[in-house]
C-alpha cells in the first residue's frame, strides 16, 4: 500500500521508472529516498532533462 492512499500532504508516493529524483520529504526512509524508485509527488523534484513516473 502506498502512503498516497491516506490522501495527506507529503505522503501521496508513486514509483519513479527513470530520472533522477531530488526528494524534498520528511516522509521517506534514506533507504527509499537512495533507491530512486518512489517519490512523494507533492514535494519532490527531478534532476536532469527527462522524468518518467508510474501512474
């Protein structure tokens, strides 16, 4: 279950499929935020020219 299903700020989270994430969450693990392979669509940014999200 993804934390965005609670429906509260900073915790809607989706799968990152290719670029670089720059998390800006009090949310995540540093473990998850090392990973790349989810963010917290409401505060998190991208790195470099291409982002690709799981919808």
């Amino acid at each position: 279950m993804h934390a965005g299903e609670e429906g509260t700020r900073e915790t809607r989270e989706t799968d990152a499929v290719e670029g670089e994430v720059d998390h800006h969450d009090p949310v995540l693990t540093d473990e998850e935020r090392a990973s790349g392979e989810t963010m917290t669509i409401c505060v998190t940014r991208r790195r470099g020219p291409r982002w690709v999200l799981d919808p």
